[in-house]
C-alpha cells in the first residue's frame, strides 16, 4: 500500500536518528519495490505533474538508496544520514527520470544518490585536517590507487591490492580512507571517455548532466547482459568497446590476445551483439553497440 504524502515526507527529510534505522528500515521493508513497466507509467505521469506517482516512484525505490548508503560506511557519515542523502538523490532523479530513454529508473537513479552522498561528505570532510603523516600516505594511496586501476584495465583495486603494492596493512589502507573522509571512487573518472571526476563535480556544486547520467547507466545494463554471455564473447566485446576503462581494440589486437583470426573475432562479435539486441532494452544498447 502506497505511503501517504505527508508520511513519505516525513521519511525522505531526514527526521530518522540512528536510533530510529531499525524503524525506518521496518517501515521502508513494508513497500512494495516498483517493477520496470510501473517506473515507465509513473515517469509519464510525473511530466504531466502527477504528484500521486511522483510519491509512488520514490518510495517504491527507497530500499535501494539504503544499499548504496552502505557503501560509504565509515567514510565519515552515519548510515542514516547517508540514506537521508540518498533520498534527497532519489527525489532529484524521479522528478528527472525521462522514460523515453529506454533505461531502467534505478540505473539512471543510482548517480543521483551517489553524488547526494558524495556532496555531503565532501562538505564534511571540508573540517578535518590530515596529519602530516597520513596526508603523504594518502597522496601515495592515490597514486598507487591511479596506477592499479590503468594495470586493471579499469577495474577498481580491492584495499588488499593497494596495502600490497605500498608494503604496508589493509587496516591501514582502510584507515587511511577512514581519515580522508572520502570513499577512492571520488577520484575515478564519472565515464571512460570523460575527464570528468565525481570530485570534480562535487568541488564545482554543479550536477552531472542528464546524458552522461544515462550514458553511465547504459553501460551498467551493458555490463550485466555481458554477464549472461558465453565468457569469451563477453571478452571480446568488453575489449571490443573499451567497456571496463581501456582503449577499445581493433578486431587484430583482440585476435592476438586472445590467439583467434581477426575473422573469427568478428564472427563472435556479431554473435554476441545479436544476443544482446534480444535482451532486455535491446533498442538502447544496440545503439550503444553500433
């Protein structure tokens, strides 16, 4: 059963505490999550100023700015005050959301209540001074950070990674992250082909624009159909278009990694490509592919 107005209010302005997640995350729990047709009458309706599917699609997507939220644990807000973030994220992108581009609500969503967060602990951060110590660690944390991430091709480094590659602890990689009060990803370009960090964004208090917010979820979707492929088509397209952060390679260079004729590369390609035009949001990703 939908929430009432003044009750959804009430949840997505932050008058929660700590003491009071439990409650809230009871009462979130009880709201029935939208599915992919109700998101796309609901948008269509929030152009026309529906306000009635404007409460439905927010609450119908509140659980999920509690698993974003606790992505950034101990990066120097609460939980709750996280998901209080993340709700003002959430209401940003529903009033935003344009069902006419073939995307998934929350794919598009999720920037949104990143950057909420991301914003706010940025603010938070502002106060707090490094010893002199931990700010040189930090420096080196990024650089090493900066340098896995190229070697990965793209892939974020896990905190075990980077301890190994600076000769010291994983608890004190994470308590280093812990004293710069910003999560790594703050420094990681928003898309592949942008020279665009979410820090950079946050530090100009302007919002990313809606195209590379879709462009972003695009390739999300992207990567999960991937998932669902045979191993080595999905290799192939990954390297194909550069999908994970690296360049994207010729039909020859994709041949010689993985010791296949360039004609054999361009038989799976297409194989590939034409199973996941059969996939959900096919239209989109085709065009993403073409």
């Amino acid at each position: 059963m939908p929430m009432k107005p003044s009750r959804l209010r009430s949840v997505i302005t932050g008058i929660y505490t700590d003491k009071s997640l439990g409650l809230y995350l009871q009462e979130i729990g009880k709201i029935p999550t939208t599915t992919r047709e109700e998101e796309q009458e609901l948008a269509k309706r929030i152009q026309q100023g529906d306000q009635e599917a404007l409460h439905r699609l927010i609450e119908g997507n509140l659980k999920f700015v509690v698993k974003v939220a606790q992505a950034y644990q101990g990066c120097g807000l609460s939980l709750i005050d996280s998901i209080n973030e993340g709700n003002l994220g959430l209401i940003e992108a529903a009033k935003r959301f344009d069902p006419s581009k073939k995307v998934k609500f929350i794919s598009y969503a999720v920037w949104w209540i990143r950057q909420a967060i991301l914003r706010a602990l940025s603010e938070q951060s502002r106060t707090i001074r490094l010893p002199l110590k931990q700010g040189g660690l930090l420096a080196k944390l990024g650089k090493v950070y900066s340098e896995l991430i190229q070697e990965k091709e793209g892939k974020e480094p896990t905190p075990k990674e980077i301890a190994e590659r600076m000769g010291i602890s994983e608890q004190e990689v994470r308590a280093i992250l812990e004293l710069s009060k910003k999560p790594l990803s703050l420094d990681v370009p928003t898309l592949e082909d942008e020279q665009v960090t979410l820090m950079n964004l946050i530090a100009n208090k302007t919002l990313a624009p809606d195209e590379v917010i879709i462009k972003h979820a695009l390739v999300e979707e992207l990567r999960e159909l991937l998932d669902e492929l045979d191993p080595r088509e999905a290799t192939i397209l990954r390297l194909r278009y550069g999908i994970d952060g690296g360049n994207p390679m010729t039909l020859e260079e994709i041949g010689k990694r993985l010791h296949l004729s360039r004609e054999r590369v361009r038989q799976l390609e297409k194989r590939a490509k034409e199973r996941l035009k059969k996939r959900a949001n096919a239209k989109s990703l085709g065009d993403y592919l073409s």
